[in-house]
C-alpha cells in the first residue's frame, strides 16, 4: 500500500510538473499591422522585435509575431486588423496612423501599442497623449519641425520661398507641416503647399514645384518617404534641395533632415508592451512617450551635386 501511495504521488508531481512547463511554454500571440514598407517603418519595428528579445520575450520561443503588412493600403488594414483581433492576439503593435486607426476602430477590448504616429490626440486613438482613455497608448514619432526649419535656413541661407510637400490624406502629415510653416513665418520665409494623394502623382507634383520654390520640404511622410527616391531624383536635377523628416529619406537622396531614430523609438515602444503583457500597466493610464534625442543626417553626394557647401559646424 505504501508503495502504491508513493507511486500516486510521484505521478502526481510529474503530471504538475509539466503542466507547469506547458503553462510557462505556452506562446503569448502579438499581432503587428504595419502601413507599408520603408526605411523608417521597418526600423521601427525592428526596434521593437528587439526590445521584446532584450527584455526576454522572444519570437518562435515565448511569443508568437504575427506580423502584417498592408502596402500602404488602407482597405488592406482594416482587414489586417480584423484578422489579428479574430486570432485573439494579447496585444496588437500598430505602426504608422492608418494602421492605428484601423484596429483601434474595430476593438476596444485587446491592448494596441502604437508607434510612428505624430499625434495620437489628433488622430482620436486616445482622448488626450497625456492619459490616453482608451486600450490605446504608445510612442510619437512627431519630429522637431521648427529645428528641421531652422537647418534648411541654415545650409541654404539665400532660400526664400519652401514648397511644402506631403500627403494630403496623412493627418500626420499636416500636423508636421502646420508646425513647420509656423517655424518658416518665425524666419521669414515664405512657403508655397503641393500635395499628392497616391504615389502616381510624385514626380508630377514635384516638378510643379520647381521653379516656384528654392528648397522642399518633406515631413516624415509615409507616402513620400516610400517615393522618396523619385522626389529626390526630381529635386536634385532641378537643384533643388531637399530637407526631409527622417534619416531614411536622407538615404534616398534626399539633402538633410535633424530627426529621431525609428529603431530606437521602437524599443521605447516594446517597453511599454512588456509592461502591458506582465500586467504592471494599462494602455488607458500610460501617456504617449516622445523620443528625445534627434541625429542629424546630410547626404554629402547629394550636396555635392547641387554644390552646396555645408556649414562647418554642422
């Protein structure tokens, strides 16, 4: 009998113990909804798959990423979002305004962590950045407009008029471009709007700039910053030059920009999913964070071919 009630008792240890394991195994599913494919958007999420890594939770291992893009259509995100929240994801990492808007339209249930969205607020996803309200909260890729104005009136010191550039269905866009041409009224420059609305009109609506304008100025812009190859390509052989939102664009030929670094904004971003995940916050009391530090970025061959001389102190 002593021997049976041992044996009874061991086979229970053994079954707790992996019920245990199966229990501490078991994959947490995140879904990712991304607008579309760039240099700064794929930094960004970069950024957060390794912030997750860092703080132990790692793809294939205790989490599952489902991650999705909706190349840069908006239909494509509402269905993107609705998949992730019938897959029943724990949480929900959304990156760039659209693709925000799009799964936070359809739950209020699931936690949705945001990134490279200017300005939460504007957007509706939270009822204000400082308390979001909501099942949403995240990091601001809101860039500093006046400063980016202030290094276009620098390198280009003789410039009089800017063509303001962007996306006329990107309510990111706008906010930055409204800061923008306030900076410009502050210098005394005077600017003049042209807006695409799908990336078939770029070169188009760049080349009506030129002439009119002697510097372009991009926000971070998703649209733009996709084609940015193309306004740049544009720009640069009517030597105009280009003063943009984001590094990556910079890299796409683009002159100068004074901006946040989107790898780093998502690993901020991943600190506040953990915290969400091991249950130490909510996305309704966790106000929308701002990434700090900014890195200049000057294309020297893009300089050179419009010959311009940048400034030594820069």
């Amino acid at each position: 009998m002593k021997k049976l009630i041992a044996g009874l008792m061991v086979a229970a240890l053994c079954l707790t113990a992996l019920s245990a394991k199966s229990k501490k195994t078991k994959q947490i599913k995140i879904g990712v909804i991304q607008l579309v494919e760039h240099s700064a958007l794929d930094a960004n999420y970069k950024g957060f798959v390794d912030g997750l890594a860092e703080a132990g939770y790692v793809d294939g291992q205790n989490i599952k990423i489902d991650y999705q893009n909706a190349q840069g259509e908006q239909a494509n995100c509402v269905t993107i979002a609705q998949k992730l929240i019938n897959d029943g994801d724990k949480l929900i990492f959304a990156i760039a305004t659209p693709a925000a808007q799009a799964v936070a339209n359809l739950t209020q249930r699931i936690p949705i962590v945001i990134s490279s969205v200017t300005d939460p607020e504007s957007a509706k996803l939270v009822k204000s950045n400082a308390m979001p309200g909501t099942n949403v909260t995240g990091t601001s890729d809101l860039t500093p407009c006046e400063a980016q104005m202030n290094l276009l009136k620098k390198i280009c010191p003789k410039a009089k008029t800017v063509g303001m550039l962007y996306c006329s269905s990107e309510q990111n866009s706008l906010f930055q471009i409204k800061i923008a041409e306030k900076a410009c009224d502050k210098l005394g420059l005077k600017y003049v709007e042209a807006t695409v609305s799908n990336s078939n009109e770029i070169q188009q609506v760049t080349q009506s700039l030129c002439g009119k304008v002697d510097v372009i100025y991009c926000p971070t812009d998703n649209m733009l910053a996709a084609g940015m190859s193309l306004v740049s390509q544009v720009a640069n052989e009517n030597k105009i030059p280009t003063i943009v939102g984001e590094e990556g664009m910079v890299k796409n030929g683009a002159l100068a920009t004074y901006g946040i670094n989107y790898y780093e904004l998502g690993k901020q971003t991943a600190k506040m999913a953990v915290e969400i995940l091991e249950g130490k916050n909510t996305p309704d009391k966790m106000p929308i964070q701002y990434l700090n530090n900014c890195d200049l970025t000057i294309n020297d061959a893009t300089a050179k071919k419009l010959g311009i001389t940048i400034p030594a102190d820069l």
